[in-house]
C-alpha cells in the first residue's frame, strides 16, 4: 500500500514527479537544485542502481553531503570516475546519458526553451538571462530530456524571444534529425500547475496530468496557443511520505525546495551551516538504503 502525503508543497510534488520520471540503471544528467532533489529521491526509492553525471566531471558520484554548486569538491565523493567538464560533456553529446533536466525562462508548443533575453532586441533585451550553459548541449544530445519551469502566464508562449535550446523545433517530422541532433528530445515537462507530454505525430505539447486544486480553465489561460487535452487527464500523482521526508532530510531550510535561498540572504554563516550538517542525515538515509 502506498502512504501518500498529506503535508507537501508544491516544489516537493514537482520533485516527486520528477523523480519517478527517472528508472533504474539509467545514467542521467543533473544539476543542483531541484533536479539533484529529484535525483536523490529517485535513487533512495524506486532506482537504487541509477547513476548521475555532473558537471563537475564526476560520474556516478554517492556524496554524503549536499553539494554547494555543480562546482563543488563534494560531487566527487565516492563517484566511479572523477574527470572534466570536457569529458562529462563530450560523454553526453556522443549519446551516453539517457535522461537529463533543463529549464527556460519561455517554453513553445515543441518543448523549444529560451533562456537567453526576453525582448525583440538581442543587444537590447528587456531582460538579459543567464544563457545556455549546458542546456543546449544536452537539448540536443540526451536520450530524453526533463524541463521543470514555473507556469505563471508569460512563459508558455507561441513564439519564443530567442531559441537557446531545441525541443522538437517546427514539430515537422524529423526536424531534429535533420538539424543533426542526435538526442531523443522532450519527453516530460514539469510546471507549478501540470505535467505536460508531446504527442508522437505532431510532437505538440498536450496537458497529461493536472496538479490537485489547479483548475483547467486556469492552465488553458496560462498557455498562449489552444493546448490540447489528454483524453484520458488525471491528477498528478501525490508525493509518498518517504519522499517527503527524504526532501525535507537533505533540504530542512527550503533552500532547494521552497524560499529558504531569500530567507537565507545575508546569513552566510547558517547557509554554510547547512551543508556541514547535511552529513549526518545523508549517512543515515544511505545507511537504511543499503547504499
């Protein structure tokens, strides 16, 4: 029988949905945040043989405290094989990391993601964003990609300002082949009001599941093109108990998973604070896992 949650948020749902987005023996790509949430609660449930890649360099690390950034020493702890961002990156592009999460700050019907200006202007953006970083890369070379975004009724839009990372491009048959893209593309995209999947004809985005109290005509006028429907829509499914307390044992400031990060601004010492301490719950966790 499964226990779900009866106290969660809405970036735990998100990270559970994530989470089960991920299946056992894979390798995947992941960043810190919300991602290495989603990441970690997989492996302690449900994929207790899938490995990460980092940034970092590192593969198949087991760190025994939450990394910092993907820059961090910490990523290295205990992992099958520690190199460079060259490596890990040229690893991805040839093909070998079956799944990885992204984000953007506008997303199209074909999972397309901007994450570099907002504007019609490049040199003279409304907003300059932080730009590709790997995003790219791994739009364009892994199995299957995750997007994890915020829907606030901006970002879902008919036209993107600028294409950092593709999706499925026009949604023409083949289009990404034909670009020379050798990644599967979008599979899954996760917001703050669904979970959305791509049709395999059309590849069109089209609402799968709805968040429980999000109501449809909301969404629909979160969207700026006609969204199609699953027929068969359900509720996203609850975070079990076991993945909440695993969220909340490696993130008990929010700082991942809520607005700890603001809260937290200024007061290094206790941010600091957290990671140190992060050690022994960790240890505990891999202890009852086996790991």
């Amino acid at each position: 029988m499964i226990n779900y949650a009866k106290d969660y948020t809405l970036p735990e749902l998100m990270t559970a949905a994530a989470a089960r987005e991920i299946q056992d023996g894979e390798l995947a790509f992941i960043g810190v945040g919300m991602p290495l949430m989603a990441a970690t609660v997989a492996k302690f449930t449900h994929a207790p043989n899938f490995n990460m890649m980092v940034e970092y360099g590192a593969v198949g690390p087991s760190p025994r405290r939450l990394p910092m950034c993907v820059n961090c020493a910490v990523n290295n702890e205990r992992a099958y094989y520690t190199g460079n961002q060259r490596e890990v990156m040229g690893a991805q592009q040839a093909g070998f990391v079956d799944v990885a999460c992204i984000s953007g700050a506008q997303i199209d019907k074909f999972g397309n993601l901007n994450s570099t200006f907002i504007g019609t202007d490049y040199y003279n953006p409304k907003v300059r964003l932080a730009g590709s970083g790997g995003a790219n890369d791994l739009a364009s070379s892994a199995n299957r990609i995750l997007i994890m975004m915020r829907q606030d009724g901006r970002n879902f839009v008919e036209k993107l300002d600028y294409l950092t990372s593709p999706g499925y491009l026009d949604g023409r048959p083949g289009a990404r082949e034909q670009a020379g893209l050798c990644g599967g593309g979008p599979v899954a995209v996760i917001t703050t009001m669904g979970v959305y999947r791509f049709d395999v004809d059309t590849r069109e985005m089209y609402l799968e599941k709805i968040h429980p109290g999000v109501k449809l005509e909301n969404i629909k006028a979160a969207v700026k093109w006609d969204l199609a429907i699953s027929p068969n829509l359900s509720e996203t499914e609850l975070p079990t108990e076991e993945q909440v307390m695993i969220m909340r044992t490696l993130d008990p400031l929010a700082v991942y998973l809520g607005n700890g990060r603001s809260l937290l601004a200024g007061d290094f010492e206790t941010f600091m604070n957290m990671f140190e301490d992060s050690y022994k719950p960790m240890l505990k966790l891999m202890k009852e896992k086996g790991m």
